[in-house]
C-alpha cells in the first residue's frame, strides 16, 4: 500500500515498486490521478476512509506485505505567532494521526514478513523557520517509528524512515495553496532532488536481505545541509 499515491513522492514510488513486480494499491484523495493497480480513494484525515481503503485494498490484493506512509503536506512559511490553528490541525492531523492511524489498521494484517516505510523529512531533524506545525510533524513522525521499531522487535515487521531534503513535487505548490510564483522559488537557483531519487531510496530499503533492517535513510540535495540553509546560484 502506498498512501498519497496521485502525486510526487507516492506516486514515484507506487511506479518504482509495480516496476520491481509489485502488486501495489495506491490511495489518495484524487482517486482520478492513480495510476496503480489498485487504485482507491484515501483521506488519512478521516478514520472511515482509512478503514474502507484498508480492508478493500487488503482483499483484492490478497493480503499485505508493504506500507508506505507517504502521504503529508506542509502549509505556508509564516512564523508560528502569524500561523493559523485550522493549518496547524491539517498539518499534524495529515502527517501524524494520519499515518499513526493507517499503522495501526495495517499492523493486523501483515502475515510472514512485512515492512512500514515512513517518510519523514529533514525538517524533522533540524528545526527551520517558518515551519513550526510541519517541523513538530516530522519530529513526531521520527519518534513514532523509532518507537515503533522497539514495539515490534522480535516480529517480522522491518520499518524504515526515509528523510528526504528539498524536492521538487507538488509539495510547494500545496503548501503555498496554489501560488504557483511562491512554489517556484521554492527550487529556484538550486538542482533538487525529484521525486524518483525518494522512490529508489525506498526501494532500496525494501529490498534488502531480510536480516538486514535500514533504520533511516536522509537524502538531501547536493547543495543543501539542512532543512533550512541551501546555497542556491546567484
């Protein structure tokens, strides 16, 4: 399964892996833009759509070995006094309760092997401003895996958090909701990752020998080293 899988990052992903002979069913809100084989509507916001997509999506491919909690959004750059409460519960509720929530209805299902890759972000390792709601996000979403990981020692469940840097998806464009002149500077002076750099990094994780279990993968564009600080061309 692959959530957030009509754009970017999922939707590299959910290709890479169908790619590798995967049989992958994608969910997202605009169900018109999947492209996987199992293709079904998906809002992790909402505990009915998460359950519905679940059980479907379990059935028809006839069990559940892959999690890819990818789906997450970031929304404006204001400083935390200026920033709304109505964006601040889209952000945690997406990136967090969201994927906590699709962990939770999955874990059942995984039979002899299994593996959960959540994607973080490097937003979640160093603090940058402008991005409070998004940064608490992806920090609670690297301590919700590291503790996943200790939940689960002993059964047969890898789980991996993939941290990626600045890359050039729809992810701007969300978060500045709709600005299309906003967006672009985002990536502007500076060669970004694309969204098949994240997709290979996953399916490297997944396709290790089973006694090897990658813990964390973070990518991050050539010239940037943190989150908030990328040397871009003048």
């Amino acid at each position: 399964m692959v959530t957030g899988a009509s754009s970017g990052i999922g939707r590299a992903t959910a290709a890479a892996l169908a790619a590798a002979g995967v049989r992958v069913a994608g969910g997202a809100r605009r169900v018109e833009r999947l492209e996987t084989e199992v293709a079904l509507e998906l809002d992790v916001t909402d505990a009915a759509s998460c359950e519905r997509f679940v059980a479907e999506a379990v059935e028809r491919l006839g069990g559940l070995d892959i999690l890819v909690n990818n789906a997450g959004l970031a929304l404006g750059r204001a400083p935390f006094d200026e920033s709304s409460e109505e964006d601040e519960a889209t952000v945690l509720g997406v990136n967090v309760s969201g994927l906590v929530r699709m962990t939770r209805l999955c874990l059942p299902h995984f039979g002899d092997w299994g593996h959960i890759v959540n994607l973080g972000s490097v937003a979640g390792r160093v603090a940058y401003e402008g991005g409070a709601s998004y940064v608490a996000a992806k920090f609670a979403e690297r301590g919700f895996t590291y503790a996943l990981r200790e939940d689960l020692l002993g059964r047969p469940i890898r789980i991996t958090t993939v941290d990626p840097g600045l890359t050039e998806t729809e992810f701007a464009l969300v978060r500045f909701k709709g600005d299309e002149e906003k967006a672009a500077a985002v990536y502007r002076g500076v060669d970004p990752l694309r969204a098949e750099d994240i997709a290979e990094c996953i399916v490297f994780a997944l396709t290790r020998p089973w006694h090897v279990n990658v813990d964390e993968i973070v990518v991050k564009a050539r010239n940037q080293s943190s989150g908030g600080r990328i040397l871009r061309d003048q």
